[in-house]
C-alpha cells in the first residue's frame, strides 16, 4: 500500500519512507527495519525522518523501554474506499487509449 496521493510530492526519500510506515501502519518499524526498506544512508534516513516529523507525518512511539517504533500518521494512510477507486495501470491506459 502506498501513502495518500497529497503526499507523493514529497522528496523521493520522505514517499519511501512513508509508503514503507503505511504497509506496517499497525506494527511500525525501527530506524533500522525502515533502514532496510528505503536502502539510503542513514543520515539521509534521519534528515527525512526528521521532516516527516516535523510536518506530523509520522508518530514515534516507544512501546518497551528498548524499542522506539516509527507509524505514519493517520492522515498519511489511505482509506480503503479511496484505494478501490484508484484506477489500475492497465485501466488508466484502456481509458486513455483507443483500443
């Protein structure tokens, strides 16, 4: 799953980041697990993070006193009607193509 659309203009680093919270938007994700998932530096992964943050993009939650878990905000995750009504690849070529 992806981040909602209005957050996709981001820098290419902040809509990896987002799209990798939102499909683990229950469980979340440590800066080493997110890691993983964006392959970036980890200086470029905390500058993001830093902004995702600053503009409430995302919670930071610490669940037990040596884990610090990282979720999207609720705003960020798209609401299942919206991601039935987003047109597939293949259907946005069908309708623009004349076939």
């Amino acid at each position: 799953m992806k981040a909602k659309r209005e957050y996709r203009d981001r820098d290419e680093i902040d809509v990896s980041v987002l799209d990798a919270l939102v499909d683990r938007q229950h469980d979340g994700m440590t800066v080493f697990e997110l890691r993983s998932h964006v392959e970036v530096e980890i200086d470029a992964l905390e500058d993001a993070l830093a902004g995702l943050k600053e503009d409430d993009l995302i919670v930071v939650e610490q669940p037990s006193r040596s884990r610090t878990v990282i979720k999207p905000a609720d705003r960020v995750v798209p609401d299942p009607e919206d991601l039935a009504d987003d047109p597939s690849l293949v259907e946005e070529l069908r309708r623009r193509l004349p076939f």
